[in-house]
C-alpha cells in the first residue's frame, strides 16, 4: 500500500545497529568515567552534598562501573550486566541530581543521562548483536 515508506536501504545492515550503539555509548561512558576518575575526591564531595551515603565508595563505585563496563559494551563482553549496571547508574545520575535541572545538558539537565539510559536499557533488553565477544564465545 504505501511501499514509499518501506526503505530498505538498511536492510543488510541490521546486525551492525547494536555495535553502533554498543560503540558510542560505551565510549561516552568509558570518558565520563575516566573524567571522574582524574576528580574522584571532588566527585565524592559532590556525591556526599547530594546526601549519598558513603559517597567516597559510591565515588569508586561509579568511576569502576563507567569505566569497566564503558569498555564492556564497547567489546561487547559480558553486555547485559554491563549495561544493566550502567542503565542504573544512569537512573541514580537521574533522580539524584539532573532531573530538576530540566532537559539540556548545558544547565546540567538530564538530556545525556536520558540517552545514555535509554542506550544502556535497549542493549540489556537487545543483547550485544552479532559483532560482539559475547556471540563469539557464549553461542
């Protein structure tokens, strides 16, 4: 009926849509990460104004899980809990701090944290796809 609106000019490329995805999300955490890294008592600081408990451990927390599973989604290696933990995060990052701020990320608004949960949330609920190490060792 409406052929038009059927491109199938992605068609042969639907098993590279989770490695794009994978990619730039775990490289966006990967470098959030590696920056928290470089400030981790202002980032524990930060946390403890916010009233985290033991905000020096969740500080380590936080950096090891960006970080760590940052470069999982990138390798696609253990992906599910990877970007399980990391949608979590993300939902801390959320409620915590950026949801009063509004959407843009230049008021330390949520825009970024929404994306990088939705990214993390798709890829526990999709999987790593085909061009990852998962699929090459657990078939």
């Amino acid at each position: 009926m409406m052929k038009w609106l059927n491109c199938k000019c992605f068609d042969k490329a639907s098993d590279w849509a989770p490695l794009v995805l994978r990619l730039s999300a775990g490289l966006v955490f990967v470098a959030h990460g590696w920056q928290k890294y470089g400030a981790m008592v202002a980032f524990g600081d930060f946390l403890d104004s916010l009233g985290v408990p033991l905000p020096g451990l969740f500080a380590g927390v936080v950096v090891a899980v960006e970080i760590i599973g940052g470069a999982a989604l990138i390798l696609g290696l253990f992906t599910h809990w990877a970007a399980k933990l990391l949608a979590l995060d993300m939902l801390a990052a959320f409620f915590l701090f950026h949801w009063s701020n509004g959407v843009f990320v230049q008021n330390n608004g949520y825009e970024l944290v929404l994306l990088l949960f939705t990214a993390s949330f798709a890829v526990t609920v999709l999987g790593a796809g085909k061009w990852s190490l998962d699929k090459m060792f657990w078939k």
